[in-house]
C-alpha cells in the first residue's frame, strides 16, 4: 500500500483546523457582536426595559432555530444544487420566512411586548434575519467560515451605527431603536452575502415536482428537534417573568451575558461538528460514536474553563454590561456554566446523531429533557418565586442524561471499520441512505 504523502496530510489538517477555527470565530463574532448590543440595551433600557428585550430576542432566537434546521441543516446534508431539492428549499425559505414574521406579530402581541410600531418592526427584524440566517447557512454549507465571519462583523458595524448615531442626535434609547438598527444591519448582510456568493447559490429551479416530501421527512424532526432548547429557554424566560418579575430575568440574563463565551464556542463547535460529520457519512466514512464522545470531553472541559472565568470576572464585568442600573445574579451565573459544560457533552452526539439523519430519536430524548427541566423549574417558582437563579441548572442538568442516551444509541449503530454508513431511521427520505448526497 502506498503512504499518503505528508505533505498532502499536512494541508489538509491545515485545512481542517482552519476550518474549525473559522467556525468557532463565526459564532464568537455573532454572540460577541449579540452581547454589545445586549449590553446596550440592559444599560438604556433599565432592569425592566431589558427584560422585555431578552423576551423579543428568545421568541427570535426559537423562530430562528427551527427555521434554520429547516433550511440550513437541509443545505448541508443534501444536495442543494439537485433541481428537485433546490426547489423544495426556494418554497422552505419563501414559506418559512413569511410564517416566521406572522408568528414573530402574534407572540408579540399576545405578550404585550411592544406598541403597533415595535410589532411591526419586530416582524420586520424576524423576516430580514431569516433570510440573513439563510445566506449565513450557505456560507456554512460551503465551510467558507471566515468569509461568514465578515458577513457578520458588517451586521453588528452596521448595527452599532445605527445605533450610536441615533443616540447621539437624540439622545434616547427606545425598544423601537433597537428592532429598528437590527433591522439596517440585517439588510447591509444580506446585500453583502448576495455581492459575494457565487450566482449559482442563487440558481433558480422548477417548483413543481420538487423533493419536498422527501425534504420535510428529514427537516421537519430537525426542525423540532433544534427548537427545543430555544423554546425551552423561552418558556423559561417567560415563567420568571410570570411568576418573579421582568426585572428579575434582567438579573438572570445579565448572568448569561457573563458566560456567553462559553455558550458561543459550544455553538461555534457544533456548527463545525455537524458539516465533518455529514461529509464524512456522504463520503463513505461515517464518524463512530467514540469519536463523537472525544469531542464532547474537549469542548466540556474548555467550556468549563471559560465558565469558571466568566463566574471569577463577575463582580467586575457585572457593571460593565448593566451600567450599574441593576445587579447580576451571582448563583445563575454559576448556573449558566452548568449549562454551558451540559451543552458541551450532549452537542456532538446529537450532531453525529443528526448526520445520520435519526432527528427523531434525538428529539424524543432531547424534548424529554427539557420537559422535565421545566417541570421541576415550575414547581421551584411556584413554591418560591425567588428561584428564578435555579433556572440555568434545571435547564442544564438533564443534559448529562441526554448525552449517555445518546452515546447508548450511537454506539449500537456504530458501523464495522470501513462499512457504508449506517440506514437512517423513519426520519429519513425514503432512500435517501442510498443515495450519493455529495457536494456540499
């Protein structure tokens, strides 16, 4: 057998770190860029203020998480220049962008979040920033990291522009203000990402006849499945507010801002974790569950390091993102860290699980999980609404459970060494662990 020259092993570890260094720097030019503008808002708005804002940015973030798995995770498990999957996915963002701006105005309202002006907006910000996600997926698809990573800096340049020069000539920080900037530098990506994709991203297809069917099989347990920890959270958020006070979410999810780097790279990681592992699948070369669990003991234990910072930094970094107008809850900082080493140890499993197209699986143990989190979270808060710092570890904890349930699954179906890779569960197409699903 002929050795592989090093040379060529050498370039394509270089290209294989470069990549997952770009991924992890994506998400922490996102968050970082998400924790200014946070910032801002908590230090304008007040306690009560910002804790209407995290509301809106949870009903974002849970609109956002189940129309990417839909869309996103369908570019980069299939083949998004087939004809029939190109057309299915021009009817999934066209559908799930309006259905995602029409939810966005309900929640809002219903929650009284904002006046006429602030809804409006918001549904605004809710269609601009799917089709912003949606460009951000291609780039992802095309494992052009660092090309996303600029994407992202002109949303949060654009946005702090708006931002600052509006305050500057007068002087108020509003709601409006904030769904308003956001708004502007969701347009500015958007424009950017169509200037510097390739056109055949953009490849028009027939939308009749289309692979749809076959596409929601897999992409609609994703989508729930991705949704959970976002509604998860949103419910939660929604339970403090209910039972303590907005003002007392402020204090949790100042605590979160704290430990938002260790949240970001978990992210970031994922991110990258899932496009190796569905390759490595198309490729004939599917990952094993061991592999999976290496990766979950690497980002838990950086995750905890980073979490021990944030919760170390605290006293100090507390007053620099609230502005002093109200206090960090300390015990939910520590809770947040929890969650975040959590997160680390069940995110890897759960994105070669998705690989391998068993979404449904995933989202059985994973809605399980946060369903008995909130359970217990509800009995906490409603025997003493002074639990609200409980919150991250109810949310977390479970996550542990999660992770050996899933390792338990992956490693059954483990593939012998240099297997095809394993058949998909009913979550799949049908045939679709036959196919050639090349070229991401």
């Amino acid at each position: 057998m002929s050795r592989v020259p090093k040379s060529r092993v050498a370039r394509k570890l270089g290209r294989l770190l470069s990549s997952a260094g770009g991924a992890v720097t994506v998400q922490f030019v996102t968050a970082g860029g998400s924790l200014v503008v946070q910032a801002l808002a908590a230090r304008g708005l007040g306690a009560d203020g910002y804790g209407g804002y995290a509301l809106f940015v949870a009903v974002l973030v849970m609109i956002t998480a189940v129309q990417t798995a839909w869309v996103g995770d369908t570019l980069t498990v299939y083949d998004r220049f087939d004809p029939r999957v190109r057309g299915a996915l021009l009817l999934s963002v066209a559908g799930t962008v309006a259905a995602g701006a029409v939810v966005g105005a309900v929640i809002s309202l219903v929650m009284g979040l904002a006046g006429a002006a602030g809804t409006a907006l918001f549904a605004l910000l809710v269609a601009l920033w799917l089709l912003n996600e949606t460009g951000r997926r291609i780039f992802t698809a095309r494992m052009e990291f660092w090309r996303l990573a600029l994407n992202d800096c002109s949303y949060l340049l654009v946005t702090l522009g708006v931002l600052g020069g509006w305050q500057t000539l007068t002087g108020e920080a509003s709601l409006e203000l904030l769904l308003g900037a956001m708004c502007v530098g969701c347009a500015a990506s958007i424009m950017l990402a169509w200037v510097r994709l390739p056109r055949e991203e953009y490849a028009r297809a027939p939308l009749r006849g289309t692979a749809f069917r076959e596409i929601a099989a897999f992409a609609w347990w994703r989508s729930i499945q991705a949704g959970i920890r976002p509604t998860a959270l949103l419910v939660a958020r929604l339970m403090i507010a209910g039972f303590a006070s907005t003002a007392a979410l402020a204090a949790v999810e100042a605590a979160r801002l704290l430990l938002a780097p260790a949240l970001t790279f978990v992210n970031g990681a994922g991110w990258f974790l899932l496009g190796d592992f569905a390759k490595a699948e198309r490729e004939g070369r599917p990952m094993r569950a061991r592999q999976a669990v290496r990766a979950c003991a690497l980002m838990a234990g950086i995750a905890l390091v980073m979490s021990l910072a944030g919760i170390l930094l605290a006293d100090w970094l507390g007053p620099v993102v609230t502005g002093g107008s109200f206090d960090v809850d300390g015990l939910a900082a520590v809770g947040w860290g929890v969650y975040a080493v959590c997160f680390a140890c069940t995110l890897p499993l759960a994105s070669l699980a998705t690989a391998r197209k068993r979404s449904r699986t995933v989202f059985v143990i994973r809605g399980v999980e946060s369903l008995v989190g909130l359970l217990v979270l509800a009995v906490l808060l409603a025997v003493d609404a002074g639990a609200a710092s409980i919150a991250p570890f109810c949310l977390g904890a479970g996550g542990l459970v999660s992770a050996a349930l899933l390792w338990r699954m992956l490693r059954r179906g483990d593939p012998p060494v240099g297997a095809a890779p394993p058949a998909a569960d009913a979550s799949a197409a049908p045939g679709d662990h036959a196919a050639d699903l090349s070229r991401t």
